[in-house]
C-alpha cells in the first residue's frame, strides 16, 4: 500500500514515501535532501541504495554532502573568484582554504526549506522551497525543488527551478551517494557504468576543472564497463583525485533520448538510469571517504558513486562553455530523473 509519513525533529521534516512498486524515500527538508532510499533486488528485497551516516549532525554538516541537494553552484570555483557582467566576485573559500566548493560554506545544502505536498493518483509532488538573500554572490534567488515520485514504477524526478532579481552563477544539483548493492554489501567497484558522454573535463592537481577532452581508454564509458577496471591506473588513482571525480559532457542531447548514465550492479541486479536535461555529469567514486559510520562501520574508499548532474563545474571561469549565469528573471529549469529497475 503507498504512505506518505512525515516526522519532524527540532525544525527540521523527513517525508516518508513508499510507493508500493518497490521503492521507498525519506526526503528532509534540510538541504532538500535524499535522507534515505531503498529499492528492491531481484528477489525482491527492499534494500538501502545510498549512503545515510548514522547520526544526524554528520548527515546535517558533513562537507561530504550526503543526498543534500546543491547550490547556488556545484562543484569548485577556481580560488574562490568569478565575474559576473565585469564586475568580480570574491567566495569563500571553504575547499582547502583554496576554492569554493558547492556554493561555499552558506550554501542550500545546510539550509531548511519549507515543503508542501501535492499528491495524485499517479505520483506525489514534494516541493521544497527556499529564498536565498543576496551574500557574496549578486541577486536573491528563489528555490524551488519539486521531487515527484511516482506511484506507478520505480523512479523520481528532481524539477530544479530557480529564479534570481540579479544576473547570478546558479548551478543545481543533487549528491547522493549510490551503492546498488544493497545495505552497502561491498564497494562499486564491480558495478558497471554508461555514460552516453564524448568529452571529459581533465582536472590539475586542485581538482579545477581544466579543458574539455575526448574520453580516453580510461575515461570511456559509452559501453558498459565496471568502475574498477581503470580507478586503478596511475593516470587517476596516483592523481590528487585518486580516482572519478570528473565531469562527463555528452555531446548533444537527442530530443528523445535523455538518458545520461546507467549504473549496474551484478550482485543484485538492480540497475538505475539517469536521466536529465543537464549537458553533463560530474561522476565521484567517493574517493575521499567521509569520516562516518554506517550500521556502526566506516565508510571505505570507493564504497558508492555520485552522479552529480549539472552544468560544467567552474564554467563561469572557463572559455566557450556554458558559465551558468542567468539573468535577472530569468526562469532556470532543469531536472534529473532517476530509473530503478531489478
Ligand atoms: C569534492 C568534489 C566531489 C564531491 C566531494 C564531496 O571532493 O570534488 O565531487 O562533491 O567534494
């Protein structure tokens, strides 16, 4: 039978979805996040498919982003610097004391929205909302982040819309943590991986983005190949980066086939397709593993993938791609849709 269930603790709300398909999501209003998300295997066991610490404050504060949706920008900007129509913009530089990561230490992903519920016989809409005054960068910007779940098959779609009085840097995402295996039985190194994507954008030492490239032996993902094959070449894991953290860009988007990644697991046989209107897709093998728990257990190196759609990190900083800058008023819409099947 589908539910829907709402707790609250202090000020802060986790929606409780089951949609009686084989999926079930607890959204918070803290980051409008994926606190947690389970799905079935093909013995049909409803299973934890995402990383949740176990307390609390790490899933409110960890800079490991949990599940936490992402903004104003996702991703680093070069030492924390940017123009925006002539004019520079000084971040904070909360990566390192060297860039700024994910719309700095202010960003969405610690901040509470407000919610409202719309639900029908198909789906049910969870709509996050939140304004953002103007700080360090230009313009107030209107939140809102609709999850819709559907009732009808495994799947949801995160509906990013914004709008800011300014011309501002907006750049949305979500940062969850995907394990397939269920109840993170064992690492992503055996999932197998899709990525519909020709280019890549190389990172230098700082993990700035650097040019955009045709995809490598390593880099090539446009047949299914598990993410353990290469992690371990030299050219990535003796890298700062020690292994994927980089963004994947597809070369044009077909009207019908929005389909950016698809992720495999062998063990369970769940299988989970991305897809999005975004350009490209930022790919994290959590390869700095955040120091939590998880049922009592550290998190270990490469125990899950993010699939962080967006536009190309540090665009703003970068020549002939997309900066991300939206001008006063102007609507910005995008969405991810995220495919389970077992
Ligand atoms: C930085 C990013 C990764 C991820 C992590 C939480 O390391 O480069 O993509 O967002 O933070």
């Amino acid at each position: 039978m589908k539910s829907i269930n709402i707790k609250k603790i202090d000020d802060v709300s986790f929606i409780s979805i089951v949609n009686n398909k084989g999926l079930s999501i607890v959204l918070s209003t803290f980051g409008a996040s994926i606190f947690q998300l389970e799905t079935i295997d093909h013995l049909n066991r409803l299973e934890s498919i995402v990383l949740t610490p176990d307390s609390l404050n790490d899933f409110y504060y960890s800079d490991a982003y949990f599940g936490k949706c992402v903004g104003r920008f996702s991703g680093r900007i070069n030492n924390g610097v940017c123009k925006i129509d002539g004019k520079q913009y000084v971040l904070d530089k909360n990566w390192n004391d060297m860039h700024s990561l994910h719309g700095g230490k202010d960003g969405i992903s610690f901040k509470n929205f407000d919610y409202e519920i719309k639900e029908n016989k198909e789906y049910v809409d969870v709509i996050f909302k939140y304004l953002e005054l103007e700080d360090l960068l230009p313009g107030d910007v209107n939140y809102k982040i609709t999850y819709r779940i559907s009732f009808l098959k495994n799947e949801f779609t995160i509906f990013f819309n914004a709008i800011s009085n300014k011309d501002t840097l907006i750049n949305l995402t979500n940062h969850a943590y995907f394990n397939l295996s269920g109840n993170i039985k064992k690492t992503i190194l055996d999932h197998k991986l899709k990525l519909n994507c020709d280019y890549y954008t190389d990172l230098d030492e700082t993990l700035i983005t650097k040019e955009i490239k045709p995809v490598d032996k390593i880099m090539d993902f446009r047949r299914f190949k598990k993410i353990g094959k290469d992690i371990f070449n030299p050219q990535i894991h003796d890298a700062a980066y020690k292994g994927y953290d980089h963004c994947f860009i597809r070369q044009n988007k077909s009207k019908n086939n929005d389909v950016i990644a698809i992720l495999k697991d062998p063990l369970s046989k769940r299988k989970l397709t991305v897809k999005t209107s975004y350009p490209s897709i930022v790919c994290y093998t959590c390869n700095y593993p955040a120091n939590i728990t998880i049922n009592g257990n550290k998190i270990n190196q490469h125990q899950s993938i993010c699939l962080e759609c967006q536009y190309i990190p540090n665009g703003i900083n970068m020549e002939n791609v997309n900066k991300a800058i939206f001008k006063a008023n102007e609507i910005y819409e995008e969405y991810i849709t995220y495919q389970f099947d077992n």
